[in-house]
DNA sequence: CTCGCTGTACCGATCGTTCGGTCCACACTT
DNA sequence: AAGTGTGGACCGAACGATCGGTACAGCGAG
C-alpha cells in the first residue's frame, strides 16, 4: 500500500467512525481501535488532533460531491442515467441507509464553529451539484434548486428512520421515490 | 412552583440540553449549568444519572407524541384543520426548525441500547399517530401509513438542514409541502 | 546516520458518579 | 407556644476512570 494510499484508508476508517458515534461519540481510543494505531500515532497522521480528523474528514465528503457534481454537468448523460450513477454513488456511501452522515452528524450535535461552518457549506454543494441535473434538463433554476434541496431532505430524512429502525427500508424507498420524481420532473413536453 | 411544576421545567431543559448537544455531548456540568442545580444535586431529582435524564426526556416526547394521536384521532374535526393543530405543535416544538429533535439525535449518536429502543419505538408511534389523520380522512391502511412515514421523513430531513444552515426556512417549507400534499392525498371524490 | 513512524509513559482536565453533610419547611409531641 | 423529629432539596469535595494531547526513546528502512 503507497503512502497516499494509507491516509485515504485512515482518513475513511476515522470518518466512519464519526459517522457512527457523532463528534463527542468518538474518542482518541476508539480511533486508535479502528485504525490499529496507537494513541499517539494519531498525532503523527493528524497533526492537530481531533479537530484535524473531522475536517479531512469532511474534505473526503467534498471529494464525492465533486463527483457528484461531474456526474451531473455530463454534457452526454441522460438525466435518468445521471441519477442512476448517483443513486449508486449514495447507495454505496451509505450502505444502503445503514450508516449514518457524516454532515448530519456535525449538523445536529453542538461542534466547534470551523466545522459547523464547513458542514453547512457542503450541504449547499451537495445541492447544488444536485441541481446540476435538472437544470441541464431543462427546469427553470428556480425549480431545479428546489427538486435538488428536496431530493437532499428526503435523503436526510430517510436515514434518520432507517438509523432509528435499523432497517434499510426507509432510505432505499427514498432512493425510488427520488427515481420516480425525477421522471415527472424532466418530462420534456 | 409546584413540586410536580418543577419536575416538568427541570426535564423541559435537560431534554432541551440533549437536543441540543447529542447524548455524548451533554456533560453533567452542562446540565448543571442550565438548571441553576449543583451536579451533585442533579441526582437527588435523576437518581440513575445520565441515562435517567435521557429516558425522561423520551418520556416528555412520548406525551407529545400522544397528544398528536388526540389530535389526528378525532371524530369532529376536518383532515385540514386536524393538520393545523398539529402543524402548530410541531412548529412550537422545534422551534421553527432550528431546536433539533431529540429522536434523531440519539439515533444518529451511538447510544445505550435501552435508549436505541425506545427512540426506534417513538419513531414508529409518531408515524402511526400521524397515520391516523389519513386512515380517518378516508385514505387506505397502507396509503395512510406510507404518507406519514413519508410525512416525518421530511420533517427530520428539514430539521437537518435547518441546523446545518442556521436557518428555519427548509423547516417551514416542509411544513407548508406537507400542508399541499394533504390537500391531495384526502380530497374524496 | 538520518528520517519516518511507532509504542510507552505520562500530563492536566474533565468525565459521570458518590458521599457526607447542611438547610429548611412541616408535622408531631409536650 | 416551644421543642423535637422527619424528609426533601441541595451543595462542596472527592472518587476512579477516561478524556484529548504531549514528550521521548526506540526501531526499521533508505
């Protein structure tokens, strides 16, 4: 495994576990579990401890609205067939609703403002990128940001309920309804 | 202030606190601060501690929780106004979107398992207690199901975003889709 | 030998919790 | 009315454990 290599698998292996046990939730020691580090090789990877952690964290988020984000301004892609990539995309990110966001997780709990800050910003790209879609499908800007900020809602949403009940139920029926939307959205008359 | 007054104010804050901050982000000193109590003091009134307060705190949702299912259960009101009372709740609850919701927090946090239960089994009253409405406005069992998950899905998805932006317009937006919807999904032909 | 990385040992602070004890309103006795 | 007891509300101090973070010596690879 190359150097570049191993920070993305630790980075991945830290921000799953934020994902899962939220801000406080996560402890060094934990970290020092999932990652087979000691405490203090932490510090060696994540210079400034913690703090460091959740925002590269959150920097490998951005990484995937920004593909997100090609995926959408595809100037050959159908929009049913953009969707189908993201749908893949998210499908897989959260593991079929099972695992929690991470932008969620900083949203609702009480974190440092420099993370705060950072997660609402990723929400408006997230959105955004979102959008992209419809609006090279032809909807109005207008609608195209709502059809997105709805489509990111449902998303939250779903995983709350999927997290509560442990299911995948909730989210994987988001996924669909968001399918189904998107055709009455992007009919061309 | 009567005794029993006392008990309701001092679960008002500790659940506040929670919603607040997460499970794992809400220390004793905190709590301490918000209800002017000693954190020695706090365990004459919770006197199995943390989990106590946020088994409590659960509690308080469960009564809002029932008085949603009055609400929606009623013989003489119209599916409309039925809405209208609970739109004002939740309204009030969340406090236009921007106090997050005590369910979601400890499902998205990796809490006890005794509270992981009973915040699944919330989840599912609500939904049931908002199905109702439907189920009285004429809709069959599993449409009526299906539009109050949908229901609370979106609230919880619009009460993230809210947080993440600091603002209670995607709350009060879903709100008022939810106010268009239910004018389709009851009007009888 | 140097340098990237790791483990051991440790730090002060804070965690959730417990303990001994004070204050005071109220009831019961005399 | 005065004294005595009871119990709820509350507090400061301290507990063991763990928190996030640091200092440093050792190790293997170049």
């Amino acid at each position: 495994m190359t150097m570049d290599e191993r920070q993305l698998d630790l980075v991945d292996k830290v921000a799953r576990t934020f994902r899962e046990n939220g801000f406080h939730g996560t402890t060094m020691s934990i970290i020092s579990d999932r990652t087979d580090l000691g405490r203090s090789s932490i510090y060696h990877h994540f210079g400034r401890g913690k703090l460091e952690m959740a925002h590269r964290s959150l920097e490998s988020i951005e990484a995937i609205i920004h593909s997100i984000r090609q995926t959408t301004s595809s100037p050959t892609l159908s929009p049913a067939t953009k969707w189908e990539v993201v749908r893949a995309m998210l499908h897989r990110h959260y593991e079929g609703g099972l695992l929690g966001c991470l932008l969620a997780v900083f949203a609702m709990e009480e974190v440092p403002n420099e993370l705060r800050d950072q997660t609402g910003r990723l929400f408006s790209a997230w959105a955004d990128a979102t959008a992209e879609l419809y609006r090279m499908a032809g909807c109005l800007e207008m609608d195209a940001l709502r059809y997105a900020q709805r489509d990111v809602i449902l998303i939250q949403g779903a995983l709350v309920l999927s997290r509560a009940h442990g299911s995948s139920a909730p989210f994987e029926e988001a996924l669909e309804d968001i399918s189904e939307a998107l055709e009455l959205r992007t009919s061309q008359t």
